[in-house]
C-alpha cells in the first residue's frame, strides 16, 4: 500500500483514538490496528487499561468474546477439508450431549418449562450459520427466564451446563445468535480427540505465529490482561474487577472464551486476505475461504437486531440498521456496501465487551477494535469503531 495512503490513515486514526480516551462519554482504554495482505499498517491505542491504571498499549490482553468464533469456524472447517466433517451429518455424531437436547415450547404454568424432542437432528452446518436453535440469555427472553427461575447458567461461566440447553425452535426453522459456536468447538473436540485450545494452538495458532492468545492466561498474559468496565446510565465507567472469562474453563468455548491481543488477531486477519495462507503454512485452502465467506442463510432465516434483555450486558444491537446481511462460515456478511465505505460482500463481527472488526478482501484491507466495556453496542465504543474503520476508507479513496 502507498506510503501515503498509510500515512493517512495513521493521521485519521489517531485522532479517532485521541478524540475517545478523554471527556465525558470516553473509554477507559482502546488498542485498534488494521491490517493490509502484507502486514499491520496502523497501530494505535489511547486511555488506560483500568481507568487510573496503568496505560493501555498494544500488547494489552483482552478478553475477545465473540471474534473467538470465527476462530473456532476456521477449526472446523479445516476438519471439512480433511473429510472428517459432514457439515450435513447429525452433530451428535461428533457431538454426542447434543442429541440429548429438546426444544423449548414455553412453560406451564407453574414456570416449568414444556420440551418436545426436536423435528430434526442438529447439522454442525446449522451451528456454524446459528440457525440449530440456540440463543443467548442477554439476547433472548425465554433463555433469560431460564436463567433466572430455572437456574441455567451464563455462558460466561465456561461450564458444560451453560451449552446444554433447549432449542428455542426446531433447527433450521430459524436465525438466532447464540451458543452454536461452543458447539461447533465440541464437534471439533469428538473429531480431533483433543481440547478445543490445543486444536487451535496446533493448527491454526502455530501456522500464523499467534503466540498471546488462549483460553488460559499465562501469568504474563494476565499482567497485561485490561480490567471490564460498566457504563453506568449516566454515562459513568466502573472497573468491574471481580469480573472476567475463567482461566481453564471447564469447557473451552469456542464462541467466547479466547483471551488475546490485538496484534494476534490481526494475524488471523491476514489469512482471510491472503487465501488461507499463513507465514508458516496454510490454514485453509483458497476454495474453503472462498465459499466460506459468503452467505449462506436461507429465506426466512435472515440476521437481525439483537435484542438487549438483560440491561448490564447489552443494548439492542445492529449493524447498519435497515441494511440487509446474511451470516456465513462464520461471519455477518453485509449484502450492500456499508455507511462506513466496507463494500458488498466483506464479513466481520463483535464481541461482548466491544470488541470490534472486519475483513475486506476486496481492497485486502481488515481492522480490529478492542475495548472492555459492558453492555455491548456502547454507544461510545461502536461509534468511536465506526469512525475508525469511516477514516481507513476515507483515506483509501483519496489514495
């Protein structure tokens, strides 16, 4: 890329960072970064780790919640590749637990709830597209309600309970973001036979040279780790020091549970750019990143707004509002060319605590955005990363 255009970019950026770490409707801290095919060409960050801490910087560790899924996608695609996955097959061939689990038709009246076996078996192809049938309980009521008088546990606590719960609908019948992806870590786990982290860590890890991320901290990784902070409804931030993603979970989570840096992730990035190459070998064939990326859902299932049913966790969440998207393998595929300049056909997605990015490989151009703050859809992170990704497009038509 043109020394100029980077140049620019920098130029815009920064003052995107700067402009968010100060005054009243700041972020305790921000690391952003974007990428070309070849290498990083902006790296920024502002703020501080914990609010009167110690600075943020760009090898801070964060928790990335939801951009682990595309992580864990990518191990499951590469099972496909080899001929160890029928994406079309029952999940519970690699996943027994799965075949257990009923559909959820409301509850009687005395609050217990009304299951029925499934119409159909669970396809790992239905997980990685979100439409099996699981929700999330900040996202959805009835698994809210299952939260609290049934006593199902937040998928922040890592546990086998917390994934083994009723399908809201039959699969297929539906899009619903949720808990598919830990599921598509435990298909991984029956194929490979190993841990979802050691998968990750041998074949996809290793390849791109990611060495600061995992689903359990190093020592040194958690000295860096930056502290979660709540937004309070006059716009106050609050470090929430007694919380975080459990180091060894009792089930590694494939839709949240990876602590990383920015840099790590930005690896990542690059082999979606480049093919599914990496410096140290190939993670994914060209054709699989080709088909992978685009949509696949199939009317009526279609993405929509997230719904924020539990206040400290999220706000109603949408990307490009009114806009339509479709969902891939496994990213939001935005179907028009977005407000921020990202074209037609680029993916991308989010994290709890706003964490942000996406992956153009028609300019071969990707960002991430990494802050911790709770609820998710913070008005002041995601518009801060609507900027940031408005200025790398700015500055790339002016190039």
């Amino acid at each position: 890329m043109k020394d100029t255009i980077t140049s620019d970019i920098t130029t815009r950026c920064d003052a995107v960072l700067n402009d968010l770490a100060t005054g009243d409707s700041r972020v305790p801290g921000v690391v952003a970064m974007v990428t070309d095919r070849d290498g990083d060409i902006y790296a920024g960050s502002s703020g501080e780790r914990r609010i009167g801490g110690d600075p943020m910087t760009e090898d801070t560790v964060f928790a990335i919640f939801s951009t682990t899924k595309a992580i864990a996608g990518t191990a499951a695609l590469q099972c496909v590749e080899e001929g160890l996955l029928d994406l079309d097959a029952p999940a519970k061939d690699y996943a027994p637990a799965i075949g257990a689990l009923q559909v959820i038709d409301g509850f009687e009246a005395d609050g217990t709830p009304k299951l029925r076996a499934p119409k159909s078996d669970v396809t790992t192809r239905q997980l990685l597209l979100h439409t099996a049938g699981f929700g999330y309980d900040f996202f959805n009521e009835t698994y809210c309600r299952l939260a609290t008088e049934q006593g199902q546990p937040s998928v922040v606590t890592g546990s086998r309970a917390c994934i083994e719960t009723p399908l809201l609908f039959d699969p297929g019948e539906s899009w619903e973001y949720g808990s598919n992806i830990d599921w598509v870590g435990q298909v991984v786990e029956g194929i490979r036979g190993k841990r979802l982290g050691e998968v990750m860590a041998e074949r996809i890890f290793a390849p791109l040279g990611m060495k600061d991320i995992a689903f359990t901290r190093t020592p040194q990784m958690k000295d860096r780790t930056a502290t979660i902070h709540a937004r309070g409804e006059d716009g106050s931030l609050a470090p929430m020091d007694d919380f975080a993603l459990p180091d060894d979970p009792e089930v590694h989570m494939g839709g949240h549970g990876l602590y990383g840096t920015v840099p790590e992730y930005m690896k990542f990035i690059r082999m979606w750019l480049n093919d599914g190459a990496g410096p140290n070998g190939q993670v994914l064939k060209p054709e699989t990143v080709d088909w992978a990326v685009k949509g696949a859902l199939v009317p009526p299932q279609k993405v929509t707004m997230l719904p924020g049913v539990i206040p400290s966790l999220s706000n109603d969440a949408e990307f490009f509002p009114g806009a339509p998207k479709d969902w891939s393998y496994t990213f939001m595929v935005n179907s028009e060319q977005a407000p921020t300049g990202r074209p037609a056909g680029a993916i991308g997605w989010a994290g709890l605590a706003n964490c942000f990015y996406w992956i153009d490989r028609r300019n071969g151009v990707g960002g991430y955005w990494a802050t911790q703050i709770l609820p998710f859809a913070d008005a002041a992170s995601f518009t801060g990363y609507m900027a940031f990704e408005t200025a790398v497009y700015d500055a790339l038509a002016k190039g």
